[in-house]
C-alpha cells in the first residue's frame, strides 16, 4: 500500500509536469489557484510530522499544554496571514517573501534575508526526515540510516519533477485521505474507551486522563506560563515570514482568494488538529506502555489490518505533503534571490531543481546529527520570528524605515538569538536577571522584541517612503 501511495504522487507529479512552462509556473503554480485547492495546500503545508507524530507524541508525555507550537500556533499562523499579511502580499506580485525586501528596503536586505531564510527550513526538514523515517523504522524495522535516504529520495524526487503544481495536487489528495484517516481512528478510539459508546469513551478519557495533563495554558508557575507563551509565539509569530506560507499565498488565483484560504485553512487546522490532540491522551490510556509513533500503535490497536495500513499510509503521506513544501520554499529563495542574477546564463527552472536538491541534501546531513524531531521544530519555528517577522510587519504596516532599520532589525534579532543558544541561556540575559517585575522573558519573543527595538531606532532618522507597488487586484 505504500508503494502504491508513493506510485500515486509520482503519477501526480508526472501528469502536472506539462504544466510547467517557465519560472513563475514552477514555483507558484502560475498564481492560478482557486479556494478549495489554495485552502487544501495550504492546511498540508504543516500538517505533518509536527502535528501527526512529534505533537501526538509529546501531548501523549506532557498533556494538552504540548500542543502550542502545533497544532495551536501553527493554526493561529495561518489565521493571522489570512486577516492581515496575505492580500496586501498578493497584490505586489512578488514570487519569493525575500523580494518583499528588496521592493521594500533594497538589495541588502534581500540578500541578508535570504541568507536568514533558508537555513531555518533545514531543520524544519530534517524534523520531518527524521519523524518519517522513526515511523519506518518502527513499523517495518527499517534501519534509521536507509528510513532517512528513502524519505528524502522519494520526497526530493516529485518536488523536482513538477515544482509547485506537483505539490499543491498531492497536497489536495493526501490532506483529504488524511482527515478521513484521522476522523476513523478518534471514532475507534472513543470506541474503544467505551466499549462501543463514544459519548461513554468521551469521559472516561477526561476521567482518567491526570488534570494535569488536560490543561492547555500552564498555570502552576508564572515561569512555565511564559515558557508555554514562547513557545507558542514561535508557532503562531515565526512562521509568518515563511516562504512556505507565502508561496500559496502568491499562487492563488487573487488576494481575495489569498485571505479566504488562509483563514479556512487556519480553520480547519485547529478543528483538524482536535483529533491528534484527543489522540495523544488517549495513548496513554489504551497504550501505556507505549511512549513513541502513538498514531501507528493506536492505529494498529484499534483498526482492521488494512484499514491500520491505510491509515499508517496516509500519514506518511501527509509527512510527505509537508517536506515537498519545506523543501520548494529555501529552493525558491536560493534560485530567485541569491543565485539567479548571479547565474544569468543557467535555465530559472534547472536551477530551482538544482536548488531542491541542494536543500534536501543539507536537510539530510542535519537529519544525521541526531538531534530530536522537536527541537528541531522550535528552533526551526524562532528563526523567522527574530530575524525576520519585525521587517516584515513593520515594512508593511508603516512609510517609516529605509533599508538600514531592516538591517538593524535583522542583525539586533539574529545575534541576540544566536548569543543565547551558543551561551545555553533558557531565558532572556539570563544570569544578568534582566526581567520585567520578576518575570522571566522567553527568548524568542525578547530577541524579537529587540529587533523591533533596533528597527524604531534606526528608523526614527529617515524620511518616509513612497506607497508600496500595487498589484491593482480588482476582486479583493
């Protein structure tokens, strides 16, 4: 049945190929994408290992207060991009996020954005290279090594064949089986827990579930209430200046098409991701001597053979969905903002392929490092949020700021952030105790912060500029 799934997307990709006929059709899919199939990439974009496997797992050890960065800050991402950033974005026409920087403040700071951009995304990727390949080898004894060349030959392969079109088709596909999948396995499991009555396994998992797992927002301590607000900042802030968000954006159909599937989207992502979230605690009940892949135990556990390895499928499936999108993204900037006037002479299309496969291979060697699925997420989630999301809320929302206030702000977030991983720092300046009435800051958030701090700072000193370029979208 896997074979056959993976056979499926390279049908897919094969049979959109012909669609491609320049630049702007490999990474934006022409800008022609209606609502269902905008609203459909868009929610599979995250939809992935980070909900499916790495937040069902830590809400399986840690309780509801795990589902910050995702399925919570991932859904808020996409509602915030559809209320305030993804018309105004449409309308400039724009085929990567960092050509909003160079529109906006200069060349400078595209340049430095990119190079900001694009690693972020090789955790982001190596998070679900490693998630795949976990469940791989769990569910056929696949070794981590092999599982990790698999995931990215076969994800690496049907990005390079039909670049956006491929992705957003597989994406409609995939997203639609796995909710189905999703919505069997919470009807078994309540089942399950009842015996046969759902309503009576509804409360005896709230029954037997700890209370202190069933809390969402921490409140034993004002450090671990501001330790989950960090977290979910990064979730719901950092991705805003993703280049996997906005490239859906900038390939729909029309700003108004834009908004409309972000905020469906969102939507669905926080409905959706109910089911991962319930399926979590009920691990711990029907599994307990489980602690890792909890989706595939339970499935297992609870479903037929065959509809266990349909379901098995369809969330590899859904990773799948995931690493074409992260891997498209950093490709894109690669090609667009960094290498392609500096390559005038190499085919745009052959050398976005050539950029996907120099993404997934630095992905891949990030993957073998061994670091866990889950830091690799938050890290990869705060890298946009303190480098990159003050310039670009703040390049939108006001005149004031030239190209020097972006790069102050870039530069201030970046460091400050740096400084505390290399220095092992959980808090903002930690051992200097700088706090707001004895409150520890969450590091992401105050770099950020500090970055917005060095843009004001820098901007207060120049003129204002003229209006943004308008696409003049006339059905938004």
């Amino acid at each position: 049945m896997l074979i056959a799934n993976v056979a499926l997307v390279f049908g897919l990709a094969f049979a959109v190929r012909g669609r491609i006929h320049d630049h702007e059709d490999y990474l934006v899919a022409g800008r022609r994408l209606g609502l269902p199939l905008a609203s459909l990439t868009l929610f599979a974009t995250w939809f992935g290992a980070g909900t499916l496997l790495v937040a069902t797992d830590e809400i399986r050890h840690h309780g509801l207060r795990a589902a910050a960065l995702d399925p919570i800050g991932a859904g808020a991402c996409l509602l915030l991009a559809g209320a305030f950033l993804a018309a105004p974005l449409w309308r400039m026409r724009l085929l990567t996020l960092v050509d909003f920087f160079r529109v906006r403040f200069g060349p400078r700071a595209e340049t430095l954005g990119a190079i900001l951009m694009v690693p972020g995304y090789f955790g982001w990727i190596a998070a679900q290279f490693v998630a795949l390949a976990s469940l791989l080898e769990l569910l056929f004894g696949l070794d981590l090594r092999i599982g990790l060349a698999l995931v990215a030959a076969v994800g690496t392969g049907y990005t390079l064949i039909g670049g956006m079109w491929s992705v957003v088709v597989t994406d409609a596909v995939q997203a639609t089986l796995l909710v189905l999948g999703l919505a069997t396995l919470a009807g078994a499991c309540l089942l399950a827990l009842g015996d046969g009555d759902a309503s009576a396994g509804l409360s005896r998992l709230l029954a037997e579930t700890p209370p202190e797992r069933l809390v969402l927002v921490p409140r034993e301590t004002l450090q671990e209430a501001l330790a989950w607000l960090g977290v979910l900042a990064a979730g719901a802030l950092g991705n805003l200046p993703g280049q996997d968000l906005m490239q859906r954006v900038f390939s729909s159909r029309s700003a108004a098409v834009a908004r409309r599937a972000c905020l469906v989207a969102g939507g669905a992502y926080w409905i959706v991701g109910i089911a991962p979230m319930g399926l979590g605690l009920a691990a711990a009940i029907l599994a307990p001597d489980d602690d890792a892949s909890m989706l595939a135990i339970l499935a297992g556990l609870l479903l037929h053979p065959l509809a266990a390895a349909a379901f098995v499928t369809a969330v590899l499936a859904a990773v799948l969905s995931t690493i074409d999108s992260a891997l498209l993204a950093p490709a894109a900037v690669l090609a667009e903002n960094l290498l392609g006037r500096r390559l005038p002479n190499v085919p745009r299309v052959r050398l976005d392929r050539a950029c996907v496969l120099a993404v997934a291979a630095a992905s891949l060697a990030i993957a073998h490092l061994g670091e866990d699925a889950w830091s690799l997420l938050e890290s990869a989630y705060e890298v946009g949020l303190v480098s990159l999301l003050v310039p670009l809320v703040a390049g939108l929302a006001s005149t004031r700021g030239d190209e020097r206030a972006a790069l102050a702000a870039m530069g201030v977030g970046t460091v400050a952030w740096l400084a505390h991983g290399l220095l092992g720092w959980a808090w903002f300046a930690e051992p200097l105790a700088f706090d707001v009435a004895g409150w520890p800051l969450p590091v992401g958030l105050s770099c950020a912060a500090s970055a917005a701090v060095a843009y004001v700072a820098a901007a207060r000193r120049t003129p204002r500029i003229a209006p943004l370029p308008d696409g003049g979208d006339p059905t938004s």
